[in-house]
C-alpha cells in the first residue's frame, strides 16, 4: 500500500502567503454569541464578565504569538495585528487564522470557569470564526483600528440607550427600537441623561472604548522613549533570538482608552515602528 | 464619531470563495501535539483515550455540519468532506476552516475529562490549524482519501515496529531508528513477527486504518440500496428542509474500515452521491 | 550595481496557476469594439468580413496552442478551451491569458488587410481583454459552451430583427428598440416573416450558430470512431511528443453548427477524452 | 433557446482585483523574441531599431492609460507603473494585464514599418505575455524599478563585452562565454576597454539605463516646483476631469537616466505623489 500514487492530490492545495510588507489582520468573531448570551443569561447592555473573558483569551493569544503588536476588541470580536515583517507561518493566511481563531476558543472555553463560576458551559460550545486582512500601509491599519473602536461607540451607545428603555423605561423592545430610529448620537445622549440620569460619558471604559491590548516593555519610555524601538537587525539571529526573548517577557498592557487619535500612538512609537529604519516599511 | 470614513478599510477584505461544483475538504491537524503527547503521557504507538477523543470531537463536528458527507481521521488530523453542492458559509474558505477548526477544538478541550479522567489538561492547550482543499471530481477526492489512508498504513506499521522494538525490544530510539532505516513494509511486518509474535494485520484496526466517519440512514439499505440516495430537489424548500432533518437526526456510523477499495463505496453510494441527478456532477 | 538587494521585489509576485484537473477556458472580448465598427462602416447586423477575420485569428491562435481542443466564437468574442490536463506555462492563469489575447490581437491587425483590404486601420488599433475561467466538470465546461451560443442566438435574433426594422422598415433605431421591447423569439421570428419575408433559419449558420473550431484527425473517423481517440500514455516521452505532432498537423475544422445539443459531441467523442483512461477525469 | 439555464457558469469566474492603496505594475515580455531577433538579424548586442520601435509602443501604451504614471523598459520587455489610487478596470488583475498586453504587441506590430522599413514582419507575430505586481509602498515600488534596471545594467555590459569578443575579437560564442564566467563588472570594463579601447560609459546611455517614460507637464517645474503636484480631489467630479485631460494632453517625457539614485525622484516628485495628501498613501 504506497501512497506515493495519491500524492499528486497535494498539488490541489493553494499557496494563501499574504503579500509580504503588509500589516495582517487576524479578525475572530463569536458564531452564533446571541444565543449563548440568552442562554448564559449575559448582563445587557454589557456583560462585564463576558468582556472579561474575551480579554483574558486575547491576553493569551497575545502572548503566545509574539508577532502579535497590538490586538483590540469589543462585544464578541477581537482583532489582533501583526507586524508587516512578520514571517509567521510564511504568513499562509489559513495558518494563521485557525491558528489565533483555535487558541481564542480554547482560550474562552477553558478560562470560562473563572469569570462564570458556577454557570456551567453547554453545547454548543462558544466557538470563533475568523479572517485574515493585508493592510498595505501604517495609516490604512489605523483607520481599520479606528472603524473597530468608532463601531463599538456606536453600538455601545446605541445598547446603553436601548437596554436603559426597556430595563429601567418599562417600554418593550420594539418600542425602544421605533424610538431610537433615526436617531443621532447626540439624541440618545439626551436621552440617557433626560430619563436617566447617566452620563454617557461616565459609563465603563470598557464599555465605550472596548479594550486595546498591546506589549509594554519594561524600559522607562517616559524618560527614555527610544527604549521601546531598539529594532533588531533581522540579520542578526542573536538580536531577533534577544528580540524575542524581551517580546516573551514583556507585560501585556490591557488598556481602556482612545485609539482613534494620534494621542496613543506618538506616546508608543515602537508599536507601529518599522522593522528595521529605512527597509520593508519605507515610507 | 462617525465610522463613515473608515469603513474604506472593508475594500481589503478578499473574496475567497472556493470555486462551486469543487468537493471541499476541510483538514485540521494538531499544533505541537508531540509535545502534548510527552506531557500527558499519551501511550505508544498509538493511545487509544487520544484517539477516540479525536473521534468524539469529529463526531460532534459531523453532527454540526450537515454538509460534511464523510470524514476521516488518524493520529492528531481529520479531514472533513463538505459535499461539492455545498453552499455553507457561500463556500468562504476562511470561514469553513476556521469554524470546522474551531468548533473541533471547543470539543477536544471540553471532552477531554471524559477521555482522560483524573488528568488536568494544562496551557498549551490543544488547538488545530486547518485549511481548505478543493477537488474538483469524486474519484481525485477518493484519492485524497486514499492518500490519508495510506499515510496512516505507512505511519502506524512504521510506529508499532519502532515503538516494540524499543519498549519491548530494549532498544534505544536511535538504535530503533537504524535498524528501520530503509525497511520495506514486509520487513517490518516480519520484524514484528518473528521478534514479538505479533501479527500486524490483528492490531486494531482503528490503528491501522484510522476511522472513517458518515451518517448512517436509518432506512434498511440493505434490503431497499436506494433508500438513502433520495436527493432532494435543490429548488424545493420543503424538500431540502426535509434532507437537512433527516441528516440531522441521522446516526453517525464510526467505523475502521478500507476505503481504498471500491468496496466501501459500492455498498454506500449515496455518500458520494450528486447533489441532483444531470446537475453539477454531471461526468 | 548589484541588483541582489533588490531581488526581494520578486516575492510579491503571486503564484496564479489554475488547479489542475479543471477544464481552462481563456475568453477574448474585442475592446472598444463599437467604435471601431462604427469607424470601419462595419455592416449590420452582421459583418461577414470581420466574422471570418475573427474566425482567421481565432484558427492561428488553435493552431499554436496545440492544449486547445475547442474553440467557439462569435461577434468580437471567443472562448479557447484548454484540455483539464494540459500543463502549458505551469498553468498560470496571467500567462495563458495574455499569450492567447495578444497572439489573437498581433492575428486580428496583421490579417485585417486580407479581410478589409483597401481600409486602412487606424488607431486605436483593434485590440482585446481577456481571462481565464475554470471548469471542473466536462458537463459544466459544455454548459458554458452553451450559454455562449445561446446568447449568440438570442442577440442574433435581436440584431437581425432590429436592424431589418431600420435599414429596411425605415424605423429610427429609437422605434425599433421600442417595439422589441418584451417580444419573445416568436415575436422576432414572425416580424422577420411577415414584414420582411425572411425566414430566420435561412440566414446565414455563421451568424445563427457562431463558429467552432477543433482539430479534425485525418484518421476516418466515420469508419473508425476510436481513431481520434489514441490517448497517450503521459508518461511516454515519444507517445506525448507523438501526439504533440499529430495535434500540430491535424486539419482544423471550422464550423457553425450546434453545440448544445449531444449530437455534435457523440460524433467527436476524442475532443473532450480524457487525458489518460480513468485517470484525471475519472468520473 | 433560453440562456438562463447555463447563467451558472459565471459563478465561476473569480474576482481577481488588486488590493487597494497597491502600487500595480504591469510588466510585459516579449514571447520567444531570440528567435524573432535571429530571423530580422536584429544588431548584437543591442539593436536601435528594435529598442526604439518597444519604446514607441510603449509610449502608445502610456498615452492611452492615463494611470500609468511612469514606465520603463530595456530590452524586449516593460513595465508599466500604475499609480496606486488607479481604479481602472476596478483593479482587476486579468483585465489589466491583458489590456496593456495586447495595446502593446498591437502597436509593435503596426509600428514596424517605420522601424523596419523594408523588412516584413512573418509569423509567428511578435506577441507579449505580461502580468501584474502589487506593491504596498513607495519604497518597494523605488526598488522593483532599481531591479530592472539594475538588471538592465547588468545583462547590457555582458551583452556588450561578450559580441565584442565575439565580433570585433574572432571569438567563438563558446570561447567568449568561458573567458566571461566568473568575471566582475570591472573585468568586463577592463575587457572592453584593453581589447577593444571602448569606454562602457561612453556607449549610448538607451543601451546601459534603459527607457524611462512619463508625463511631463509643461509647467514650468524648475521656477516653480509644486506646478506638477496640483493633485485633485478625487470627490471632485470636476478637478478630476480636468486632471485626466492634463494627463491626456502632457507630453510623455522620454530619457535614458539613473531612477535607481534619488535625484530622478526628487527633481520628479509628483510622480509617486499620493493622491491626495494625507489619504491613501499616508505613511
């Protein structure tokens, strides 16, 4: 019984390399969460402990996949980003989707005794399908990392004002939707702070910025901020093997806040920086 | 904040629908699994707890995906057959794979405590890659099957000679390996023979031939052959929802059996079936 | 000038090859063809001279790819249809395209003088697009077929009874639109008849039925069928390089006759063999 | 004879546009041009006829592609640089490639008289394969340029020393070829130099940099430098049009210089300007 007649088959399997000196995008979202949100009984507008959970699974993927530079996330969905450079898997995008998109659920379902103690899961089991996209250029990835954060604005906002109508205003979901229709984000912030009370503004972080996650090296940037962009020579195996070593060992900053404007981004240069000065990301 | 001006960053996802009338296979394998392997103890040449987790987890992966007409497993990988009429998912790639991927390892970590009682799973947990193939007719598809089965032959007669010789032999790994250097299959079956008394067509034969996996309709088909090949009419609704319960509420047979052979298939005809007699499988 | 520092460009280059196994069909469409007619008087609703320039070029193209089993063209289109097993340029999808495109355009200008002499061309010169599609079935490579010469039929059908209505019912192109809006075939059919006596399936096959093409065997086929189907051993150096030969000095046959129907195939079973019985197209 | 039945088959047909914010080269070749060379007894090493008949096709080709912003060529291929924001053809790859293909082998073909007069073109025709490149940046598109002509350099000086050898010093092919292999560039120009007192740098620069080809606008640059970079709003229906008709009417500049330093680049910065400032092409 020799497999060598069958071999030939192998020739029908594509080569999926993203194209080099593109930043990837590994995007991984709950199938079928609103069914395991009723079923699990999840807090709405939001579900502090879901959104816990997601972050620790990201936490995780995070860590193990060093060439993960940032990764953001709300609701059910966490994006994380690797570095236009990366090598990972010879960037074969199916490699790296099932990859991060396994490990995410694995994630979720053996860290869901922690933040649901108690509540035990049931079939089926939460799972995440995912995706990879190239973005050619820093700024591009950007406005892809602002569409992520500006949607859960919109969404947050929208849910805080519709769960608040129908929880606390006693109106039924179709009321609540019919009133919210057409509505503009300074409506429904009137609206919360009219009938409610609240302060959009004063709701969780969590909430309305959803979570950006991202490598914070030890180095004091804020005396010596070159520290975090000591780029390896990709030539030299003992800076990338000394390189990965710092990655590995860096703490994973887990953090509620804007990243829309450049405020972020010039305060950490080194996440976004090029691999190495005047080479793949030259312009 | 508006998300008008980001959403340009959508025009970069790709379209990666397999083409239509193609068999699609969905192959997981498992990451790092030698490593799981020494941790966990798991026997050799072949555990059989592991094994029938593997199978377990396909089992719940069939039943899920009433598009999958056949699987087959060895080892740590399992290759899912999505029937070539199959619209799941309007036949996206990265979707099939990262949702078969995952749910597979939702299941492999879940069952695991009844497959490995008494033995805590620990991080790194089990996660499968995966990727989509396409074959365009049923006799490649039966190739690529063949190839899996054949693989697990060479594999599994290679790992029961090599495992004997050094557990039950006294050999080291190294001395084991030398000797099996070049050996053709009726070496190692002599090998096996006139060393240990064991006849290798007796092993098991889940280690031999790994386990093909399909649902069983409850329709005598042995009496009435034509029972099972009752295909719907893909423009009656009612029809396809019928086809889509019977699958559902089909037993899953799990078996380990040849599937080189033509035998196999004589006798099931309907797992290969066209989706519709004339229509895409029309050769 | 070492030009090793800039090598690394090549690895953007994508790998395009079509999987193997699957029917190629490379399709030309005339660019900007309405002009060029307009600017070269073609008649209407059918300009014999351009068809059978057309019909010239296509014959050239045939005859240097000898991959190509059939042809089918009409109006400023043609369709080259590769055997599911050839091998030519590795497959890839940008070679094929273009090697076929441009041979069919160099064909069109150096042959226009034949079939326009004493018009002069003039720029924009005659030029097409072109791509490649892949069929994984013979039944869908022949549904394709089909469709190209249904929709050569039914814009026939339209073009002769619309221009009839203008150059011999002395309609503005305006009115003739308008009364052909929503008439079926034998609406088109019986203003042919009744106003202008023409019997549509007089008309000239060429522009009914488009025209085919395909290498006729001087073997007698009619005698002895099997002739035009002596399949090479593809691992037969001097078989292959045999058949190369034969294919280069067959006949190739020109015709407008029906393609949809199975007659045209049972008579010329060898056009669409398989490569090697039981092999690729194994179902 | 309805069509509908077989409208299926486009379903296969893949959608094959470049990633946006992509750099798109379409580089051309020409398809077995030794032989062509050796049947027109084109001049050794370079013939000026045949490099000015490529570069007045290409200058055809630019001409009528308002988005190529810069061309090069040597020898018996070309590239054809589109500039990143281009959305021809909605970017799709086959469309491209065989559009310029085919403009191309047209304009070769009818320009030869004026090239070779007196010579007549036989078959087979001169014909070009091509394909297309992305490039994510700037830099990377500077570089793929740099290769060419690099390459360019390169394979002229060989080409130049070795018919020397061959021509002028009563080589045989085979012996000039054994004295080349190995050799440095400053062998090769100590070879043309002592053999044969020719100073490579004094030879015609068409010959040792190639072609380069863009628009020049008849702004004054040189006074007033940020004439050519006057880059419209693409939201601007009007700005747009009139952008078009500048490019349409700008004399296409010709030259044989360095692109592979900075100062082509830095004299000519609208050339690979972004579309707009601070979208598309933000880093």
């Amino acid at each position: 019984m020799a497999n060598s007649q069958y071999e030939y088959v192998r020739s029908f399997e594509t080569w999926d390399a993203i194209s080099p000196s593109n930043w990837i995008v590994v995007r991984i979202d709950g199938r079928g969460f609103s069914k395991l949100c009723q079923k699990h009984n999840f807090q709405k507008p939001n579900d502090k402990r879901a959104l816990e959970l997601m972050n620790a699974a990201a936490t995780e993927v995070v860590r193990s996949f060093v060439d993960v530079v940032l990764a953001y996330g709300d609701s059910d969905e966490y994006s994380f980003v690797f570095h236009e450079s990366c090598t990972l898997f010879e960037r074969r995008a199916a490699k790296l989707a099932t990859s991060v998109a396994t490990q995410f659920t694995a994630e979720y379902c053996m860290l869901w005794p922690c933040f649901f103690p108690g509540t035990e899961l049931e079939r089926p089991w939460p799972t995440f399908d995912g995706r990879c996209v190239a973005y050619p250029k820093r700024k591009i990835l950007r406005d892809y990392l602002s569409w992520r954060q500006a949607d859960c604005h919109i969404n947050n906002l929208y849910n805080t004002t519709f769960w608040n109508l129908v929880l606390k205003g006693g109106m039924s979901t179709t009321e609540a939707e019919d009133l919210l229709k057409g509505t503009l984000s300074s409506d429904k912030n009137e609206i919360l702070f009219q009938r409610f009370g609240i302060n959009y503004n004063n709701e969780e972080a969590m909430f309305r910025k959803g979570t950006v996650m991202y490598r914070a090296y030890d180095d004091n940037l804020e005396e010596n901020p070159s520290n975090g962009m000591q780029i390896p020579d990709p030539n030299s195996k003992s800076q990338m093997e000394k390189a990965k070593k710092r990655k590995q060992k860096a703490t994973i900053a887990v953090e509620h806040v804007d990243i829309i404007g450049d405020g972020f981004w010039e305060k950490r240069p080194y996440i976004l920086a090029p691999a190495r000065r005047g080479q793949d990301s030259g312009e």
